[in-house]
C-alpha cells in the first residue's frame, strides 16, 4: 500500500459534509468553518476562490481545488464581492449580520444556494476532521491543489454531480467514496507533477527499494519490523537500507514506522471502544505499557485520557 492510499484510508471521508452549491450571480461566500481538509469541483458557470492574504484563483467547469487549510477564505462570483453569506464550524450559515440562512437558502436535499437553477455550480466536500494519521498527510500538502479540467481525466464529477441529488440505499457511503476518489486524484495530481517534488515520504515511493519497504510497514503494521528485517525483505544491507531509506523518507525507518504506530492507534482510541492492550498488539506493540510510554511520549496524554479527551 502506498503512503497516499495508506494515509486517506486513516480515516475515510466518514461523516463528510457534502453538497450541490447553486448560485447566480452576485454571490459571496466568505467560509470560516475551520475544516482541515476541503475539495472544491465546479460543474457549470465559474467561481473565484479568494484565501486571506493570496492570490485569487478563478475556476472553471471542471476543475478542482483541494484546500488543506483551516483558515478563511472566500468563493464568490468576482473576488471584491463583499460576503453575502458566512459558513462556520458545523456547516451553520448565517448573514454577516448573524441571522440564520439555512432555511431560506436551502433548496433541496445536499443541494444549498441562492437560486434553484443557478448559473455557478460546484461540488462541496468537507472533510470536518482527518484524524492523527490523515494529519500526517495534510502537514506536507501545500495549501492548495489546483488540477484544471484538462490535467485530469477523471469521470468522477459528473458520477458525483449525479449521485448527490439521489437518496438510494448506501447513498451516504457512496457519496463518502467519490468524495474520497476527487480528493485522491487532486493529491496523486500534485504528487505526479513535474513541476514539484512532494517532500519526504510522500515523494518516496518513486524509489523502488524505499517504496517496497512502506508497503511493508503499512501493510503489515503489526509486524515486528526491525532495520534488518526490513532490509532483509528489500534486499538491501542493514546500512544501505537505514541509509537509503532517510534519504528518501526524511526520517530513519524505525521513527517513521513509529510514528505511522502511534497516529493509526490515536485513530483508533478515538473511533471505538477496543481495550488499550488490543489496540497496542494492532500496531506492532507487544507490551501495553511500552505503547503506553510511547504514546505519551508522542501525545502528551496516555492512550486512556487520550480517549477520554477526544470523546468528551
């Protein structure tokens, strides 16, 4: 498994907050809703995209942007259009005056905006948390990822464009699905490009050797993977291996593999009830209190308050 499938696996988009937007101009959405990870795709008219303090990106059908920030920004129909409408934490919108637009502007099931029919449409994905091992992945994103219609030959938007106005069996999983396919082809679009080179573990696996050794540590996490088994299983030297490896990573084998540990087990102590000692053997630890001693090492909590602390 790739660092990137491995990463948007840890979670999924579970509980994604999807929606059909349809406007008519003048329009101005100013979001401040906090949200780590947003994927924006536009299915007819045009919009601007507008972040605080950046330069302002015009979008057209077709095309994608992937947000991985939480700071404000604006999507409006030219970018000096003052706000018309505020999107806080939760999805709650309001005027800038404060009072409730949910209701009026509503115009259907995951379909939000102010016309029925509206010239600019776009595809809203929002991403409310990733979690400690898909902040893993958005700490070396860049702040946007801008594919155009023409770099991408993706059908995903118009499957997307479809399946939101439905309500079938599964919708919601479905939805969560495609949601995660756009996300994937944005990010596997930067990764590709040749005018960037991802940092780190992200941009590894184009080594063959490096590759093949985080597929085994992603793949098999429980494993007790130690540098010599792992460059065993590469075919490399213990030395060559440990070398190679943090050249390319950025991190020697065994720190990336123990932070890969500890983020899929914070993941899990926040999702579910599985007792410590069962999460511990999951991810390689055969001692509780050894996994216990690193997490908090990691954390600052140990995995019970962690818990607690994320559920409360």
């Amino acid at each position: 498994m790739d660092p990137i499938t491995a990463l948007l696996d840890a979670p999924r988009a579970q509980g994604a907050f999807l929606l059909r937007v349809t406007m008519t101009p003048p329009w101005s959405v100013r979001i401040e809703d906090e949200a780590p990870l947003t994927i924006v795709a536009v299915t007819s008219g045009s919009a601007c995209y507008a972040p605080d303090g950046g330069e302002p990106v015009r979008l057209l059908p077709g095309d994608l942007i992937l947000i991985a920030r939480p700071d404000p920004y604006l999507f409006a129909d030219t970018p000096d259009r003052p706000p018309q409408a505020l999107i806080h934490p939760g999805g709650r919108c309001e005027t800038p005056a404060g009072a409730s637009l949910e209701l009026p502007m509503r115009q259907g099931v995951r379909t939000w905006g102010n016309a029925t029919q509206g010239q600019d449409t776009m595809l809203v994905g929002t991403y409310p948390s990733v979690g400690a091992a898909g902040s893993r992945l958005l700490s070396v994103l860049p702040p946007t990822i801008l594919v155009r219609e023409a770099e991408h030959r993706t059908g995903l938007i118009t499957v997307l464009a479809n399946e939101i106005q439905g309500d079938g069996v599964g919708q919601a999983s479905l939805l969560d699905r495609l949601l995660d396919g756009l996300t994937v082809t944005a990010i596997r679009h930067w990764v590709e490009s040749p005018q960037e080179r991802p940092p780190g573990w992200l941009g590894a696996g184009a080594d063959p050797v490096v590759g093949a050794a985080l597929d085994l540590m992603h793949d098999q996490t429980a494993e007790a993977w130690t540098v010599a088994s792992l460059a065993r299983r590469v075919g490399l030297s213990r030395a060559g291996f440990a070398r190679r490896f943090t050249t390319a990573v950025g991190e020697p084998p065994m720190s990336y593999l123990t932070a890969w540990r500890l983020a899929l087990a914070a993941d899990r102590l926040r999702h579910d009830d599985a007792p410590v000692f069962r999460v511990a053997a999951e991810v390689g630890y055969r001692s509780q209190f050894t996994f216990s001693t690193a997490f908090k090492r990691h954390y600052g909590d140990s995995p019970l308050a962690y818990r607690q602390r994320r559920s409360s």
